[in-house]
C-alpha cells in the first residue's frame, strides 16, 4: 500500500508543477477570466492539506484503511 500512496505522491507532485507552470504561463489571460482564476485558486489550496494527510496517514500505527481513504481522496 505504501508503494502506491508515494506513486500518488508523485503525481501530485507533478501536478502540482504543472499547475503553476500553467497558471505562469497564461497569467494575463487568467486576470480577464475570474472564474478560471477562482477555479485554480481552489485546486490550489485543497492540494497541500490532502497530500499531508496522506503522509500522515503513512505514519506508525499505520492503518491502511485510513491510508486508503486518503490517497482516494488526491483522485
């Protein structure tokens, strides 16, 4: 199970790279598109909290339905 939560990790991790290479990129269309900007404002602030949780969730007692539900939860 641990193995696939740091695979998740990373994809997370790329994602996330993604995201603000993309938001850098298209920074002045993205100030005449608010909905956008809300839109990625959101994905942005939900990603660390969820990735932490995960993480904490690989700590001892390990409980891997807890861990499951965690790394669903970066989907």
């Amino acid at each position: 199970m641990a193995p696939d939560c740091l695979s998740i990790l990373k994809i997370v991790h790329d994602v996330t790279e993604r995201l603000i290479r993309g938001t850098l990129q298209h920074q002045q269309q993205l100030l005449h598109s608010p909905e956008i900007l809300s839109q990625l404002m959101t994905v942005a602030r939900n990603i660390g909290p969820r990735v932490d949780d995960v993480v904490n969730a690989l700590y001892p007692p390990l409980d891997p339905r807890l861990l499951e539900a965690r790394s669903v939860s970066l989907n």
